[in-house]
C-alpha cells in the first residue's frame, strides 16, 4: 500500500490501526490517494512567487482528488431533545468521499498556520465518534521538505543574483517595508554585513514557511499528545524532491513565471 509514493520519498504513518483498516476495508481509497499526490511538483518559482492565495501545487492536489469523486462536504451533527433542537455543529472538510464500507475524509495542509492541524484533529476526532466517517487523512510537508526550504530559496536567490532590491523587483518579489527595513539592516550594518541573497532568504523563509506553520514536526507533536485520538489516521509527508527547478532557464522565464504565481494568488484571495 502507497508502494509508488514510498519509493518517491513520501513518508506514510498511520495511528489507530489505520493501517489494517485501509488494507482490508478501504483499498480503493489509498489507490485513489496515491494516484492523486504520487506525481505532484512544485516549481522553485511557485514557491518564491506565492502569494496570498493557495499554492499551485495544493490546487493540483485538489483537482487530482476532485476528479476522482473527493468532494468538499459540510457535516452537520444535531442534538434533539424532545423535537426541538438543542445543539448544532457542523463540520467542514474539504475532501471526503464515500465507499462501500465507509467514508474517508483528507485535508491537505501545505502551509497554513499549524493551529488548523488541531482543527483538523478534532473534525476527525469528533467525526469518527459519530460514525461519520472511518478513517481521517492529512497531508503536509515532510520533515525533507520544511527543513529544505531554506536551501531551495537561497539557491533561486544565488542563482538569479539577487544583489539589491532591484533585484528583486526584476523578479516581481516586492518584500514589505518591515521586511525590506529588516533586510537592508543587516545588509548594511558596519559589523559583519552578510550578503544581500542571504539576508532576503532568512527572512523570506521565516516569513513564510517559519517553525508556525504547518509541516511534518508540528503535526507529530499533536499526535504523540493524542490529539484527535482514537479516530484512525493516515499522514502524509510531502518529500523535498517534489521541489523542481528549471534546467535551463532566463531571468525573464523564471520572473515571468514567478509573476504570474503571485498574480493568480491575489486573484484567487
């Protein structure tokens, strides 16, 4: 089971029997999955070049899941008591699709605020008492990749000769002026300046893809709390080689593809 997304480096656990219930009971579901993630890629320029919106690769992701009949679905629980109702709460998950011997539900948390791991923990947990669904999934940057975004970034940034803000302007990345007060600091200081694509990178990657956000660590911590136990659940760690860079490419190649992520994303926010 998830042969084809081990041998590429992704890294699967399971909780709670997970694991056997899948095999024997949910087969077409860990097909469908790995079907969906096993040939993902992220462009170095996507992941510069992301803005507000979510990331290219999490919409790849998405669509792959939502052609094979992964559905965003609100779960509405109910308290009656004598005919009126008392309580209610709903729940919402964005892929969840329904098989003969039960239902999935799967969140892909590529980098958002690592307090939506609770979230989703609890969703599951509360779920799965209700016998709403079977088993619970996310997906999240492996260890490989979180700990690898530095040197993805600070490579781009020696590659494209990041010098001075110009620089980065050519590329279509406009740092805010915390940021760029932040930077030029450390740039110009009399002790010990340090390059200008060093000094971008600390802060672009802690900016944006910091300790806070959602990646592998953060998501183990709350299990070996126990969060959302007992519900079954699969995680999925996202390996650094889905990370691409050009063979070959121009500045303008790569600032127009970088322009572009970051256009769609304040489109789609």
């Amino acid at each position: 089971m998830f042969d084809r997304l081990i041998a590429k480096d992704f890294v699967v656990s399971y909780q709670s029997h997970a694991e056997a219930i899948l095999e024997k009971d949910f087969p077409d579901a860990a097909e469908d999955i790995e079907r969906a993630i096993v040939d993902v890629e992220v462009p170095i320029a996507e992941i510069i070049g992301s803005g507000g919106g979510e990331a290219k690769g999490t919409q790849r992701m998405r669509r792959s899941l939502a052609e094979l009949g992964w559905s965003k679905t609100n779960f509405e629980i109910k308290k009656i008591v004598n005919g009126a109702e008392r309580e209610s709460i709903s729940h919402e998950i964005d892929h969840v699709k329904a098989f003969d011997e039960g239902v999935i539900a799967l969140e892909i948390e590529w980098n958002n605020k690592d307090p939506f791991f609770d979230r989703d923990l609890e969703n599951f947990k509360r779920l799965h008492a209700e016998g709403a669904i079977s088993v619970g999934v996310i997906i999240t940057r492996h260890a490989s990749l979180h700990e690898g975004m530095y040197e993805f970034v600070l490579r781009f940034a020696r590659e494209h000769e990041f010098r001075s803000f110009h620089d980065l302007t050519r590329m279509g990345i406009v740092p805010t002026p915390k940021q760029h007060d932040e930077i030029l600091k450390r740039v110009q200081r009399l002790k010990d300046p340090i390059e200008f694509a060093v000094a971008w990178t600390d802060k672009f990657v802690a900016d944006k893809y910091g300790e806070a956000t959602t990646h592998w660590r953060k998501l183990m911590d709350r299990v070996t709390r126990r969060v959302g136990n007992p519900c079954p659940l699969v995680l999925i760690g996202l390996p650094a080689s889905i990370v691409r860079f050009p063979v070959a490419a121009t500045h303008e190649q790569t600032a127009q593809a970088s322009g572009a992520a970051a256009v769609e994303d304040q489109e789609g926010s």
